[in-house]
C-alpha cells in the first residue's frame, strides 16, 4: 500500500520519484533549501578557488539597474551569484543556479526525452533562464550563465562551461591546497564533484525530509518540545521543520543511539 503525499494527496513511490514533480514539492521550503544548498556550494566553491563571487538572490541590492525593476513596482529581479567584475570593472558574470528533475513531463516528452538522454531536463531549464536574465544582464554590460543540474547529478552545458571557465586547465598544489586529495587533482574535477556532490546530497536530504513529514510526520511532532511546537504555531509549519530540537536532529524520539548501548 503506498504512503500518501500529503501535499498533492497522490502516492508515493518506492523509488522517490514523486518528491521532485509533485504539484506541492515546495511544501516547508523543501525545494527551496535544495536550490539554497546547491547554490551555497557553488558559491562557496568559487570563493575557494579565489574567484570574487558574491551571493545576490538577497540583501546586496539591484544589480541589474533599471532593466531589473518589475514592473509592478515591487522588488526587483535578482539571479543567485554575481561574478564581480569577471570581464572588466563593472562587467560582470551573473549565475543562476537550479536543480532540475528528469522525470518532469516537460523533460520526458522532449526530443529527446529525458527518459533516453541525460542532461534534458537541465538544457530546458537552462536555456529558460537564459530568456529570462540574459537581456538583464546585457542591459548593464554583463553575461550570464545558467547553473542547471538534475537531481541525479546531470549538468547542463553551460554549467560544465561555467567550471571550466573559473578553473582552466591548471591541477591543483598541494602544497597550497590543505583539502587537496589524489581522487581530485585537477581544479576541474574538484569543483565539478564539490557542487555535484551536494546537489545530489541536498535531494537526498529532500527526500529524507519528504518521508519524515509523510511517513513519520506524527512522531517528529510528538518529539518535538512544547516551546519549539508554540513558535511554530504562528509561522505555521514550516517553521516547526526548520526549527527542529536536539532530540529531532540526534535521534527521533529524543533517544540518543549511545544511550542504548
Ligand atoms: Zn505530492
């Protein structure tokens, strides 16, 4: 009998398909936090290899000038990471980053389908991003670059270009490096596999946090401590699942896995 979502009320899978397309997967802010994490990675990635990069999806102003104010009059439009004068002063590169899922129906009835090719799914999304901040970009003399990978570790082209433009064809020192390892030598390869890699950690903490709330969701509340449950009450409950107690992080229930030893 398969768990329901209680979010779109339709079945869950044994293979966490259903996460990554369902109509309400952004329930709590679970893609939300996906993206975040991807997009601290790579932000943190680039800054280690000395890159001047800043995060500009919140809080460090309108970088696109007039040609980013909505029309509304409200806010403005924002990509994720700037590359602060990446051509020239005051030319800079802006990054979008994303996760794409190749089982989206929009991937899957491509030609080619994201059932046949990898990386389908995360060309689509990429090249909406680029109709969306390319002309934003252009309006104040900069470029930009779609960060597009798929929930299985997929990247699009222009993401594999963005790497590759930061890090060249250099190896890492050694010497220099104090996280340097002989599984990633290249500065390539180390970049690609840091943001790769959380990507894909980050949907598999998604679907970690799916199931708690669908599966375990009752037990996660009882565990939680009456102060934390009323804090969460206003803010509703995304607030309880970002918020969470010691006993709901170190072990469920509040027993720790030393004390049954
Ligand atoms: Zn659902």
């Amino acid at each position: 009998m398969p768990r329901e979502c209680k979010g779109c009320k339709g079945p869950h899978d044994e293979f966490a398909f259903h996460p990554g397309v369902c109509k309400a997967g952004n329930r709590h802010g679970l893609w939300t936090q996906r993206h975040d994490a991807f997009q601290m990675s790579l932000h943190a990635a680039l800054q280690r290899l000395g890159a001047h990069v800043v995060s500009c999806s919140s809080g460090s102003g309108n970088w696109f000038g007039t040609a980013g104010c909505r029309p509304d009059g409200k806010g403005y439009k924002r990509a994720d990471i700037v590359g602060v004068n990446k051509y020239a002063v005051g030319r800079h590169l802006f990054i979008d980053t994303a996760i794409a899922d190749p089982n989206a129906g929009a991937a899957r009835s491509a030609v080619p389908s994201a059932a046949e090719a990898a990386g389908v799914a995360a060309e689509l999304r990429a090249s909406k991003k680029v109709a969306k901040y390319a002309p934003l970009a252009g309006a104040v003399s900069s470029h930009f670059m779609a960060a597009v990978v798929e929930r299985y570790g997929a990247c699009c082209d222009s993401l594999v270009g963005l790497l590759k433009l930061y890090t060249g064809d250099g190896e890492r020192d050694p010497t220099v490096c104090d996280d340097w390892t002989t599984f990633a030598t290249s500065s390539t390869t180390y970049l690609a596999s840091r943001v790769v890699f959380t990507a894909v950690v980050a949907d598999a903490c998604m679907v970690e946090r799916v199931l708690s709330i669908d599966v375990a969701g009752a037990a996660m509340a009882s565990a939680m401590p009456a102060h934390a449950r009323a804090y969460a009450r206003p803010a509703g409950p995304r607030c309880a699942f970002e918020r969470p107690s010691a006993s709901v992080v170190e072990g469920r229930g509040g027993i720790m896995w030393y004390e049954s030893m």
